[in-house]
C-alpha cells in the first residue's frame, strides 16, 4: 500500500513500490523514480457515478498515479490533511479531496439541501474501505467529534467532510434580526447528529446560503 506522510502542511509525498494512487488532477508538483500518469474519467467508479457527477455538479477529474518512487502533490498551497480509513465511508467535498489510495472506492451520496445550499449540487463525494486519504482546506482544518449529548451545527461554506454514524439535517437560522441585518450571517447551518467527526475549515465558500 502507498504511504502517505506531510512534508510541511501544504505539500503531500506518496511512496510506492509498485502501488497507485489517485489524486486531483493536475496536483502532481514533482516525482522520483518511475511513474504513469493516467487520467480517468469522472471520478466515481463506474459509469453511474460519472453520470450522476456529471448530472449534480460533483464532477471532479481525477488521475491514475502508479510506480515505484515519490510523488509529490499539492493544490494551490492549500492545508492538507491525511484521513486514515479501516473500513469506514468518509463523505467529503469534491473540491477537498486530493488524493486516495487506489484501492479505496470512490461514489456519489445523496445530501438534499445542503449541497443545494453550496451551489454543488444535491450530491457528495464518498470514499470507502481500508487506506490513506488526504484532504485540502483553506487554512488548518479542526476536527470536531459529534455525539449523541451534544449535536453540532455547521455552516455550510465551511464544511470539508465528515465520517461516522452521523445523521445531517439542513435548517434555516433565518429570524427577523437576520432581514434587519443585525443577525450573525449565517442563515443556514447543516446539523450533525449522531456518532462521529465532521471536518471543517476556517474559511467559507461562497455559498447561497452565506449571502442570505
């Protein structure tokens, strides 16, 4: 299998020996070694989870990377963050997923208004199975855990990914102090109930939501 480790925050290097790995493309910065390079289609195994990215907007090109020696990723210098999977199903945004092993399956999830909310679709990406994956953020992302005693409300531009037994509800904060213009600004929040960890980053996307 592939290893992942950090160098700095921003830059990801994989060993392989033999192994692949797939990873957002164009986001190879340098290698060692011998490597194939080979883009795939979609970025869902299958031809359903090409066409259902393609029908909600949770189109994300991906490459094939596979050799022996280093390689190198990054993404516009943006915070990485490595995720290790022992069976479990991560659930993450399109745009925050930089690499995968190769023997981790890649699909689409159903997220209802939340993904309406964010303008990408009523769909999410899933990652499933035993490997690394990493993930990118803009500026450090903090992990924070969810439990049945205590539920946790996110804004959506602000949402990287998230994994566990956990159940997410899109709610409205809207009240008359938010048409006044005194509110806080966050009109929508996504809710996690549940077991689990959700990902998020100190920086929001412009989202439908975020400019109520």
């Amino acid at each position: 299998m592939a290893q992942f480790r950090l160098q700095g925050s921003k830059v990801l290097a994989v060993d392989m020996s033999g192994d692949a790995v797939k990873a957002k493309n164009g986001s190879m910065v340098a290698y060692d070694g011998r490597m194939a390079f080979k883009k795939m289609t979609g970025g869902g195994d299958g031809v359903r989870g090409m066409v259902t990215r393609r029908l909600t907007g949770e189109q994300m090109t991906v490459m094939e990377v596979k050799g022996e020696g280093t390689c190198w990723f990054a993404d516009r210098a943006s915070e990485i963050n490595l995720v290790t999977l022992r069976g479990e199903k991560l659930y993450v945004e399109a745009s925050n997923l930089l690499c995968t092993d190769a023997g981790l399956r890649t699909g689409t999830s159903f997220t209802g208004m939340r993904g309406a909310a964010q303008g990408n679709g009523l769909f999410t990406t899933t990652v499933e199975g035993t490997g690394q994956a990493a993930l990118l953020s803009d500026g450090p992302a903090v992990v924070l855990r969810v439990s049945s005693q205590y539920p946790l409300q996110v804004d959506p531009g602000a949402y990287i990914a998230h994994q566990g037994d956990l159940r997410q509800h899109f709610q409205s904060g809207v009240t008359f102090r938010t048409y006044l213009g005194e509110g806080g600004g966050e009109a929508f929040q996504i809710r996690f109930e549940g077991e689990g960890l959700v990902y998020v980053q100190p920086s929001e996307r412009n989202t439908v939501g975020g400019d109520v």
